[in-house]
C-alpha cells in the first residue's frame, strides 16, 4: 500500500465526555440508523418489519468528530446502540471491514452490556464481552459489529485511522456467521 | 511514505479499564521514569538534583498493551504522571514527536488535573487542559507532552497508530518554548 505525503497540519483541539452521562460536549451525530435501515441484517426478516410499522423506532446512532480522512490522523466518536430484540435477536450495528483492510480499531464501553462480535474473510469468528470499562481490539482485517444484549443503551467510544474507510458491503452479503438471541433471560450465542 | 504489505493478522483482544480505580485489568508498566531520568527537562536542575538525592521519586509511568508496530495496528495504553514540583515547575512527561511526525495521537483523561502541552516543530504551541473527560486530539506533526498541576494523579488513555515511534531527542535539544509553574497556588503558563 503507498501512502501519499499530504497529511494535513491542523490544529490540537480538545471535546469533553462526561463519563458518567456518557456523551460527548461537542460532537454531533453524524450517523443515525433506524429499524428501516436495517432491512437484510436480522434472522426474522417479518419480525423486522413490524418493528418498522410501529413506528420504525431508532436503532443507533455515531456522534464523530470531524478529522481530515487522511493517512496520521485518527478519527473517534461515540457510538450509541439502543437496547431491543427483532424477535429473539439483540438489536446490533451493522457492521463493517474497513475499505483499507489492514486497519484496526479500538473500542472503550462507557455504558450497557453486550459483545463486540468479530470475523475474518476466511470465517474465523470471535465475541468479546463488553461492559463499562471494557476495552476491545479490533486487529486489522477483522469486521466488527456490536450487539446489545442488556436493557440500556450500550455506548462505545471508537478510534480508528483516518484513511480506513468503511465496507458495510460485504457485510451484508456475508452476515457474521454468528447471531446473539435473548431467550427466557439468557443471552445465546449461535 | 511507502508502507509495506506486512500488517500481521493476530486474534482480537480485550482488557478492562476500572474507570473508577483507573487501572488495567491486564497491561503490565512498560516504561517508568524517576525524577533522575529527567535531568535537562526543567528549568531549574539544581532543585531536580536534589529531589533526586532525597530518594529519585517515581515520575510517571506507562501501561502498555503488546500489539505489532506495524501500519494498520493501534498501541493503547494508560499513562500515569505524579503530583509533584521541581522549584516552582510543574512534572510533567519528556514529550515526544513521533518519528513518522506525520501520525496523530488521542488521549482521554480520566483523573486527575494538568495540561497537554504541544508544539510544532515551526514554534507554534497549544496547551489544552485535562480533568477526568477531558479528550484531546493531538494531530499529525504535533510533540506532545503531559504536566501534572494537579495534587493526585494525571492518568490518561492513550491511543496511536502502532508504526508512528517516539522521537524524543529533538524536545530534549528544542524544549516546549512553554512552562507551566505553580505559584502561590495559581498555575502560571509561560
């Protein structure tokens, strides 16, 4: 991979995260999912859709600072996943590969319960428990979605080089291989 | 810059920062430095040396988990600078330039008081105050050094791409062109 030499010189600057209310003083949202964005992801395809009908209720939401998208700058956020079932299934993000592939990415959870689920091109998958305090790698090359298993909002702080970009594609063709369900209080990973 | 196609595949991870105690479950100290591994740092020497004869006290130190210095991976860690003066002066951290000047770096404070002092190499400086919260983004080209003003412990979370390196003997020749003292109280930058 060739990097070019145009980094940008801007500069330092600070936000605040009260980490008791676990939110960001100055960044805004910059992405907002609801159900209806999420069509193809869940099991119960039926289950999805009237969620939808009543009311197509929000499903996360990004708060990210804006930081030129270039190789040496880092971009961080806050990352904010409601609590919920599509059926049995726990609400969950999306999830993505980074478009630069050999890009990693860490994650602090400031509040909620739940699992950073993780997988390789080549089907190697992996869940990490996620609480207050925990703090996730995410290596390069491993896709990552976050599952909400508890009954609050499950909010991560994220930081990952500027120039990774995102690849949500071959996600939705792939799934994760694995799927988080709530049944009878207990949390099923299969 | 040429970065090579050599990222390391490895399994994800995840450790727990106690937000309260701020500790980490599992990074074990990398790097400590006492008041002896200052000598040349603050203005006045002959009051390092002896803070030094009375028994060369703990500086600062730093946690630091075990990721592959290669493009693509972030090394995270906690690092934690104690309370204390040398004269009037507040301690404070060497500081460093990445050797790959062109990476940023971000740091979440989560206890204590002090400063991120930073400068660029063409003399401009920015200092941005840190409590618990507190999160600074310290971009590409930028030193960057921590001052404690405070009377506990300035630990913060730092985050950086594993290949940027630490160049440290261009502060020790350069200086911050800025020092933070405590005078009858009041934190004076000058």
């Amino acid at each position: 991979m060739e990097i070019k030499e145009s980094t940008s010189l801007i500069q330092p600057y600070s936000d605040f995260i009260d980490l008791d209310k676990v939110i960001f003083k100055d960044c805004k949202a910059h992405n907002v999912r609801h159900a209806s964005d999420m069509k193809g992801y869940y099991k119960d395809a039926a289950m999805l859709e009237k969620l939808i009908e009543r009311g197509d209720p929000l499903h996360y939401e990004t708060f990210e600072c804006q930081v030129p998208q270039e190789y040496g700058h880092l971009i961080y956020g806050l990352s904010k996943l409601q609590p919920g079932v599509v059926g049995d299934e726990c609400f969950m993000t999306k999830g993505h590969y980074h478009t630069i592939i050999e890009t990693g990415e860490t994650y602090l959870c400031l509040e909620g319960q739940g699992y950073m689920l993780m997988k390789t091109q080549d089907g190697q998958v992996k869940a990490e428990k996620m609480e207050r305090g925990s703090f996730v790698y995410v290596p390069p090359y491993w896709a990552h979605r976050s599952v909400n298993t508890g009954d609050t909002p499950l909010t991560t702080l994220f930081i990952y080089p500027a120039e990774a970009g995102h690849n949500y594609g071959d996600i939705s063709q792939e799934g994760f291989l694995k799927r988080i369900f709530k049944r009878n209080g207990a949390i099923v990973i299969e």
